[in-house]
C-alpha cells in the first residue's frame, strides 16, 4: 500500500505536509545577486553548499507538536551582505533542518555555522568558514582559503587549492589533501589522528603528538622556507606527506 502525501497548506515559499505526528515542509529562497558576502546559521541540522549559477537555498523542515514547533528562517538581507539563521522552537519535541546551498563564484566570502548537525561542500570558490559543534566537515574540489572548527566531528579535505587552510577539532580525525603548494596549513587535534599530503617542496614543518607517533615523508623539511605545515595532536598519530 503507498501512502498519498498531501499537503496541508501551500505558498510561495513551499508547502506544508504531514504524516502521522510529523510535518514536513519545504523553503526555497532565492538570494539577491548582489550579494557577495554570506552567513548560514541552522541551530538543527545538515548543511549541503554546491557550486552553482546563482545562490540560492533549498531548505527541508521536518518537526512535531504541531505549527507552533516549526522551524523559523530568520532573514538579514543588506546590499552585498546576507545572514540566513535557521532555528528551532522547541528541539525537546522534535525539529530539524536540511539545508542545501548554492554558491556562484560572485559570493566571494562565505561562513557557514552547524549547531548540530554535518556540513559538506563540493566545488566550491571561494573564502570560506565552517564551525559545527557536533558534527563532521566533508570539503572536496576548494578553491579560496578555508578555516574550518569543529568542537567534536571529524575534518576531512581532499583536492583543496588553497593557500591557507586551518582545521581544528576538539574530537574526531584531521584529514587534508591538498591539489597546490599552500602557504600555510595548520591542523590542530585535542582528541584524534592527522593525516596531511601536499604537494612535493620545502615546508617549515612542526609535527608533534603526546601520545601516538609522528612521520614526516617525501618533503624537504626546511624551517626557513616560505610555506609551513603545523600539525600537532594531544593524542592520535600525526602523518605529514609529499606527493
């Protein structure tokens, strides 16, 4: 037997579900082209940001306990600027959040935030930062200069082109590949394994852990030269590779 879904209220923004106890419903937004610098909030939730023509956001509300437990998109839209903050009335009864974002190459500067939930982005271009509390970054194919923090999930980057990368983490694993020589990486544990690959050449490079082992391989270790690799670890091993 297939269950009809049937929505309950429809408008411009989406429309509004329900199944048994739980009620779906789904927000797209269309960002100001104008806009070059953007701030994603969602206090419950996974965030998915794409490469893509123009910005936009496709959001997926899913809560129970009825309207009054909906989530709540909070919009600040001015000139060159924008800050979305999704958040929840009421996270005891169940509410949550998927987002999924495009970003043209024209939003130059990005900061995404993830009270709880995992990020991921592909392809992107751009300077970006990324915080979660709880839960995993996934970056892949990046151009721009990222900063990424995680008070507990795990960092992983493969393909990044970027000339600064700085990854950080309370708990979880710190993988970084990198497609071109950075200026500067810095990958920071308290509780979890690093593993770093760039590209062949001279790097400044500080390596350290606690507990656990440190290699260094296929690199010419040079503390005067003009790139440098930080990784250090409290407990976890701690990789640092040439390719």
């Amino acid at each position: 037997m297939r269950l009809a879904l049937l929505p309950l209220v429809c408008s411009v923004a989406g429309c509004v579900f329900q199944v048994g106890e739980t009620y779906e419903a789904f927000v797209d937004v269309e960002i100001p082209s104008e806009v070059t610098t953007l701030a994603l909030e969602v206090e419950w939730g996974d965030v998915t940001v794409v490469a893509g023509d123009r910005a936009r956001l496709d959001a997926r509300y899913e809560w129970q306990g009825g309207d009054g437990n909906s989530p709540v998109l909070i919009r600040d839209e001015r000139s060159t600027e924008a800050t979305y903050r999704f958040e929840c009335p009421d996270t005891r009864r169940g509410c949550g959040v998927t987002v999924e974002l495009a970003l043209p190459p024209s939003v130059t500067v990005a900061s995404i935030v993830a009270d709880l939930g995992a990020v991921q982005t592909t392809d992107l271009q751009t300077e970006l930062t990324i915080h979660t509390d709880a839960g995993s970054i996934e970056v892949d194919g990046h151009e721009g200069l990222l900063d990424l923090q995680s008070e507990f999930g795990a960092i992983e980057v493969t393909d990044a082109c970027s000339a600064e990368l700085r990854a950080t983490t309370g708990t979880g694993e710190i993988e970084l590949e990198l497609c071109e020589r950075p200026d500067v990486v810095e990958a920071k544990a308290e509780f979890g394994s690093i593993d770093v690959v760039v590209p062949v050449g001279a790097y400044a490079v500080d390596a350290s852990t606690d507990f656990g082992s440190v290699e260094v391989d296929g690199l010419d270790v040079d503390p005067e030269a003009d790139a440098s690799i930080v990784a250090r670890t409290s407990t976890g091993e701690v990789t640092v590779r040439g390719r």
